[in-house]
C-alpha cells in the first residue's frame, strides 16, 4: 500500500461558547486518504463532519481548541506555519464549502474568481488561463460559458454556484479535494454528471477526495470507504459496500432504514 | 380549499450581459409565462434542473421580486398593489425558507432573537409566552433549547437550515414557500421535517409550494407536482399521475435517476 496523502490520528474540536458549556463537536477521530481514494464521511446534521473538514487546515473560528494530529503530503498542518499552510489550501488541498453562495466573492466575476485560482497555483496566464476557466464552467454543466463567465456570483442560481466553486477549486489542480455537501442543489441528472467528473480526475490524475455527504446514493456511486460519525465519533469505517449492505453499527442501519423510509409511494393521505 | 397565492402568466426576466464590459446582450427569460395556484391545505411540490427558474418562481411568489409580465396574487390582491398594514398582513401570510441559510438569517442576531422577531413584529407574542413560543419552535425542528444563545456561524450547516424553517413558522402562516429546505439535512432529520410539513398541511391546513430537486421526497410529501424546465412549467398532475405515467422525458429521467451510470456515457 501506498503511503496515505492525509493521515488524522485521534482528532478532537470544541468550540468554547459564550456562557453555555464547551461544544465537543468531534472526539478522537483517526482515519486516513490514500492518493486516488474517495473517503466519504456520512452522518447526522451536527455530528461534526464540518468541523473535521475545516480542521484539516485549520480553518477553523478562534473559539474552536483543535487536538490530535493532521498530516497532508507530509505536513503537520496543526503545528505548521501560518505560511506552509497557506501555500496548501486551495493547492494541494482544495475546498468545496458547504455555503457556496458565502463563499463566492460577491464583487468578483465568476471569470475573474477563476482566472485568480488558476494563476495563483497552475502554470497558466492570460488567455490560457481565461480558456481555462471557460473549460473548468463548462466540465461542470455550466451552459454557454465563455458568456456566463462575466456574471456575478448572485446572477446565477443556488446549483450553478455550488458548480462553481467546484470548478474553483479543481481549476487549482489539487492532490486533494474536500468536498462538503457538493451536491446537495443539484438535480440527479446534473449531479450525475459531475460525480463522473470527479471519477474521471480521480482515475486519471489520481485525485484524492474527501466527500462529506449525507446523500447516502451519491456515496454509494463514488465513495470506495465510508466512515460513519456519531455525535462527533467515528463509529464505523469500512469498505462502501460492507458499510451499506451490513452496517455494523445501530446508528448507521439506522440511517439506512431512514432512506428507505421516504420513498416514491405517495404518503399523503 | 380557499386559494392564497396565484401566480397569473408571471415572467420574469433578467439582463444578459456579456464581454468585459458587461453591455446588455439581451435577456435570460427565468421564468415565462407560468400559471400556478396554490390553496388551503394543499401540498404542491416543484421540481426542475439547476437553473430551471425555480428559486425566481418562488421570490415572484413571495413578492420579493417584480414581475416583467404577469402578477402574482395574494388572497385575490396584486403583491405590488398591497400598501401599508394590507402588506405587513400579507408578509405574514406568506412565509419562506430560502435555498441558502447563511444569507437569510442575520449574521448578529442569536438564534432566540431570530425566532423573537417576527413574533414581535406582527405582535403575536411577548414575555414568556414569546420565550414559551420560541422553546416550542425549537423543539418543531428538533433542535435542543441549549441552541438559543448560538449565533448562525456557530451552528453547523443543517442546524442553520433548521432554524430558518422554525423562523418561517413561528408567525404561523398561511402559505409557506420552502426552497429546499432539505436538501442539507441528513436522511433522519430530513425525514422528520417531511413529517412536520405534512402535519402542517393536514392539520392546519397550510398552503405549501416545496422546492426540491429530489423527486422522492418531493413525491412523498406532495399530492401535486409541476416540473419545470428553461422557465416553463412542463407539467403539472397530481404526485400519482407524475410518478406512474409521466407526460415529459424530463421527469421520466427524474424517475429513472437511481438507474443512471456513472460509466455510461
Ligand atoms: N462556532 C461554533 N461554536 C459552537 N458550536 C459549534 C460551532 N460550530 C459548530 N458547532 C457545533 O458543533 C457541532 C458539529 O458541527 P458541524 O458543523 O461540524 O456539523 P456537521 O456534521 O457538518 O452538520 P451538518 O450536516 O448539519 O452540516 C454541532 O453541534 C454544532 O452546533
Ligand atoms: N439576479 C439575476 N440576474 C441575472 N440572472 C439571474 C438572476 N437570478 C437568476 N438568474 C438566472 O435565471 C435562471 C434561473 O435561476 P433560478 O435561481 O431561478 O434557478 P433554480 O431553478 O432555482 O436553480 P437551482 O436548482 O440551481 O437553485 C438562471 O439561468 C440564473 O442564472
Ligand atoms: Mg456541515
Ligand atoms: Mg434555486
């Protein structure tokens, strides 16, 4: 086996509150990437995978204590400098935020936002890197691009600007992808197309990904091991199928069980 | 059934600019010429492809955008034609649950004072029963009362979501738009909002015009279903109908997604 391209060993987040008592929003999580891998983290809404998405880079608010160690492509991003880190996020680590639309900057055009990116960590400049951009709108469903590259942020709708910010961050060309709920606004047949583009980078460049996703479908299409996290705890950490087809845990047939349960009959009556 | 909202032949359009310097090239037709309306107690759920007009439906319907053609009626009334109390009243009437949480909650104001606003607003409750009525909210969505001193950015994505769902009922509405209002939650706690809706439109017979991009849980929650596309309504049948013999390809490819392959081309 190769050598993982993230390692977490026993990572803990609290976020310290005003007056309330302390968060312990992830407790002792340990897990690891390896290069081409697509790990999906599932679970509850508030289980933590957010938190454990932003503490890889330390990303997260000052009121957040962070505890364990981290390890991407051989750096200790908890304890590295503030600059060895910048130089990671958004190159060797690139992000898909849960909030696209807050992550988008709202006085930049879309084609100004991705033509940044690109300069900034590929070798590309000037024009090419303006057809690149129009390339990156286009492989994620964007139509008439070379057009739509001049609108701002708010002139497109909630999917088209979860697409964006996906193209933002592979237009960087990262070895790995985090990627929170990157498909929650997107309809099946979109959402196909760019699950096959995610496969498509992560065969042929060998992209890794971290895909937190509660649509367990999409994980079941793309994700080769799932990891389950329970009130901030990885209860279960297995291949896709064995996960899915026999869960281990109560929590995690559970979720199964809840998938099942909102289905196509009509329950309305 | 009593309508509420009735969406007459409304279109909405927006400036299509392009080049660096953004002249205007012509328009993007968003929304063009739909018709819907949407009564007491009835469940209509709305489904369509990223970019397919549904969000600019839902702001017409609102009245938070002005229509290019067309109006949409509120109680009989032209939004743009309501003055003074006459549209504080129908603010009421109509509540929404937007597609993106972080916008439409105020970054500054705690959870509990969210909820508190509209109450006070439309002078609904004050003292304990409001902080009663605000427990009570919390509790809807399945969110723990500890929450009440969080801000929105110290709240995980579908907490967030939650909270604006709680902040729409809390005036209890007539009509609630929700864009969806799903689609960041798990299954579990996605499963108990469809839940709570649907209990809503039994029991206290709400209006609700559910956006969603999943068919099933759109079919499960909604006697009616319009399918929109490029602007247009498609189709619009009841959920049986949709499900069993769809009128369009679109929705049938809708119906088929679990079959679509990765690796086919
Ligand atoms: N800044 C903060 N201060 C206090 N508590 C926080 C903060 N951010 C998150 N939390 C809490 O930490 C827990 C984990 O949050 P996190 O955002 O990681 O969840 P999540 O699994 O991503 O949920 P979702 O699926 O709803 O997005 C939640 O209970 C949340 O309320
Ligand atoms: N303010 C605006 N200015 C210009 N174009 C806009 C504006 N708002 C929406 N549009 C365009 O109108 C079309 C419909 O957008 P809308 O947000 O209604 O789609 P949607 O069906 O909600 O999509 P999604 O499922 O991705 O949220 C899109 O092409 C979008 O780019
Ligand atoms: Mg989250
Ligand atoms: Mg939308």
């Amino acid at each position: 086996m190769s050598t993982p391209l993230l390692t977490v060993e026993n990572l803990s987040v609290s976020y310290q509150g005003r007056g309330e008592e302390a968060v312990r929003a992830v407790e002792g999580v340990s897990f690891t990437v390896e290069p081409g891998e697509v790990l999906a983290l599932v679970g509850e809404s508030g289980c933590g995978k957010t938190s454990v998405a932003l503490a890889l880079t330390r990303l997260l608010p000052s009121s957040a204590a962070v505890s364990g160690r981290v390890t991407i492509d051989g750096l200790n991003t908890l304890e590295a400098a503030a600059d060895s880190l910048r130089a990671i996020r958004g190159g060797t680590i690139g992000y898909v935020f849960q909030d696209p639309a807050a992550s988008l900057n709202p006085v930049l055009t879309i084609g100004e936002q991705l033509v940044e990116a690109i300069t900034l960590h590929t070798e590309a400049r000037g024009a090419s890197a303006g057809h690149l951009a129009v390339e990156w709108l286009q492989r994620v469903g964007i139509v008439s691009a070379e057009e739509r590259l001049h609108a701002y942020p708010h002139e497109f709708s909630g999917g088209m600007q979860q697409r964006v910010c996906l193209a933002m961050a592979l237009a960087a060309q990262p070895a790995l992808l985090v990627a929170d709920e990157p498909t929650t606004a997107l309809d099946v047949t979109v959402q196909v197309q760019i699950l096959r583009l995610l496969r498509d980078l992560q065969r042929s460049l060998r992209l890794s990904v971290l895909l937190i996703s509660h649509d367990l479908t999409v994980v079941e299409r793309i994700a080769h091991r799932v990891g389950v996290l329970s009130a901030g705890r990885l209860v279960e950490l297995g291949p896709t199928d064995q996960v899915l087809r026999q869960p281990q845990h109560p929590y995690t047939a559970q979720l199964l069980q809840y998938r099942n349960m909102i289905s196509l009959r009509p329950n309305h009556q | 059934m009593t309508v509420i909202l009735e969406a007459v032949h409304v279109s909405k359009s927006f400036p299509r600019r392009g080049g660096v310097l953004r002249r205007q090239l012509g328009a993007v037709q968003a929304v063009e010429r739909v018709s819907l309306a949407l009564g007491t107690g009835e469940s209509l759920g709305l489904v369509g492809e990223s970019g397919s007009g549904k969000t600019t439906l839902a702001k017409l319907f609102i009245g938070l955008l002005r229509p290019t053609e067309g109006e949409v009626l509120v109680r009989g009334a032209s939004w743009f034609r309501l003055r003074g109390g006459e549209r504080l009243a129908a603010r009421r009437t109509v509540q929404f649950v937007f597609q993106d949480p972080m916008n439409s909650l105020n970054p500054r104001m705690t959870v509990e004072e969210a909820l508190s606003e509209p109450l006070s607003i439309h002078r609904l409750a004050a003292g304990a029963s409001r902080r009663a009525r605000v427990d009570a909210l919390l509790e809807l969505v399945r969110l723990s009362t500890s929450y009440r001193r969080r801000l929105p950015r110290e709240l995980s994505g579908g907490e967030r979501q939650r909270v604006g769902i709680a902040r729409a009922l809390a005036v209890e509405p007539a009509a609630l738009i929700c864009d969806e209002p799903i689609a960041s939650l798990d299954v579990s706690v996605g499963a108990q909002i469809l839940e709570l809706l649907r209990a809503l439109c039994r029991e206290r017979r709400l209006a609700l015009l559910f956006i969603s991009h999943d068919l099933r849980a759109v079919a499960s929650l909604c006697r009616r279903i319009a399918v929109m596309r490029e602007g247009k309504l498609l189709e619009l049948a009841p959920t049986e109908q949709i499900v069993n013999r769809p009128g369009h390809p679109y929705t049938t490819l809708l119906l088929r997604s679990a079959e679509l392959d990765l690796d086919q081309a």
